[in-house]
C-alpha cells in the first residue's frame, strides 16, 4: 500500500476574542484531521493587525510583489495560507456577516494569490461559523464566495458548516454542528 501524501492544514479564527466558540470549532476540526495524519494549525487573528485591502493594484498589475502594505502581520498569515493544502477559515456572526478582521485578512489574500499566479488554485478548504441566534447563512455564503472565487475545491457534508452558540464553549453541545463538521473534516481529508 503506498503511504499517503503529507497533508498541511491551517484554520484561521477570525474572532477577534480567544478561547471563544469559533475556536472551538477550528480546535475540533483540526483534532478530527489529525488523527486522520493531517497536520494543522490554529492562526487566531484576534492578537494580529491586519490592515484592510486599500485596492492599490500593486499586487495584480506587478506579478510577485505581494502586498504592499508591510507594518502589519498579514504576510506570516498568508505565507501558512500558502503553505497549507487544506485552509479553514472561521468566523463568529458579526451584525450579518464575518468579521472585518477575517475580512481584511481574505480581501488581501485573494488579491496577493491572484496576482502571484493564483495561489490558492485546487487548494481544499471551507468556511465555519457560529451564531448566538441567527446569520449563520449569510456569513457561510459571503466566505464561501471567496473559496470558490479562489479556485479552491471545497467539499460538501451532512449539512452546511455552522453552530449555535453564545457563551465560550457553548458550541461543543451542539451535536448536529459537531457531525456536520467531522464528515466535513473526512471529507477534506479524503480528497485530500
């Protein structure tokens, strides 16, 4: 039998709160792929700065040049990013939608991978969020936009990737969310 490919993954918490339930989610799914042998880890952007996009068009019009904004954490990030076979990215409901944090972090990225030859192309990946209420759909189809944008493969589960939760932990209860994510996570690993 030959011996499976080495699988990177990064899961990106776009809260900007630590400990919270969309790091829960990302700790599950990497733990589910790890004892699949994916190795993977959790980028929190909740201690980094990362500026928003100022749509320059240095990236795109200068082949290779990265992001010109440079006093802030974003190219360690997008250097993982690129590195990782499988990217995961995950967001608490704000207002209707994903974090600006999360959202600086993707407008950029995409723009950098595009203009250095389409970076993220065939790379698996998905979205993840929580809610306390409501505007889990919403937030999912805004940051599946830009899997699917990028070219990436993202597969399909049991059920779209989002939980219920409110207070720090509270999404480990929601059982259905837990399976959705696991088939997601063998799915990944799968294709992987």
């Amino acid at each position: 039998m030959a011996a499976l490919p080495e699988i990177k993954a990064v899961a990106i918490g776009g809260s900007p709160r630590a400990g919270g339930n969309t790091e829960a989610l990302l700790h599950h799914c990497l733990d589910r792929m790890a004892a699949q042998g994916v190795d993977g880890e959790l980028i929190s952007l909740g201690d980094l700065t990362i500026e928003p996009c100022t749509g320059c068009g240095i990236c795109r019009e200068t082949p290779g040049t990265g992001c010109v904004i440079s006093e802030d954490d974003f190219e360690g990030v997008f250097r993982a990013m690129v590195a990782a076979d499988i990217i995961l990215v995950g967001s608490p409901v704000y207002f209707g939608s994903a974090t600006p944090n999360l959202m600086a972090l993707l407008d950029r990225a995409g723009y950098v991978a595009r203009g250095s030859g389409n970076l993220f192309s065939r790379k698996l990946g998905g979205p993840i969020v929580v809610a306390r209420r409501a505007g889990q759909n919403f937030t999912y189809a805004q940051l599946l936009m830009w899997f699917m944008i990028s070219d990436m493969v993202v597969p399909g589960s049991s059920y779209w990737n989002m939980a219920i939760g409110a207070e720090p932990g509270d999404v480990l209860a929601d059982v259905e969310a837990l399976a959705t994510l696991d088939r997601f996570c063998d799915n990944l690993v799968w294709l992987g």
